[in-house]
C-alpha cells in the first residue's frame, strides 16, 4: 500500500510539495486531485485542438503532470483552407 501512495503522490505532484500523510489519506487525496484535475486538462486540451479523451485519461493517470504538460504544448493551427473546397455560404443564383 505504501508503494502505491508513492507512486500516486509522484504521479498527482504532492511528492514535489513533500506532503507527507499515511498511505491511505495520500491515496484518497491524491485520487480526488486527479479527478478534479481530469476534466480540466480534457478542457484545455479540446481549446488546443487535441484529443480531449487522451488528455482526460492522461489527467487521470498524470495529474498535475498532464496539466502542466497541456499548458506548455503550444495550440495546434488550424489547416489552411484547400483551394479546391467549396466557399461558405454559397452564393446564390436564384432570380
């Protein structure tokens, strides 16, 4: 149970703050920070134009490590249009 603390309070960051409890207050801490963590993480991704799924599930495995990571990973560009594809709104020919 010990090593499962360790590894959820590496994964959640309270290993960097040095927060020290018993095994199982660490483990439920560090599982409701992940939770709450999650669907941020998912938010800000899907604004960068990433998966929102895979940043959830990275939220949930990572924690404080996936947020800091979906801050830093710069916005995707949306494509440019292709020349060929049709203009919106179409004009029309009527009378």
């Amino acid at each position: 149970m010990t090593i499962i603390a360790s590894l959820l309070s590496i994964a959640s960051g309270f290993a960097l703050m040095g927060y020290r409890e018993p095994p199982a207050n660490l483990i439920a801490t560090s599982i409701i920070i992940d939770l709450a963590l999650a669907p941020l993480t998912a938010i800000i991704a899907s604004r960068h134009g990433r998966s929102a799924l895979r940043w959830t599930v990275a939220g949930l495995a990572l924690g404080a490590w996936a947020l800091a990571a979906i801050l830093i990973i710069p916005p995707r560009r949306p494509a440019p249009p292709r020349p060929d594809a049709p203009q919106y709104p179409p004009t029309s020919r009527a009378a």
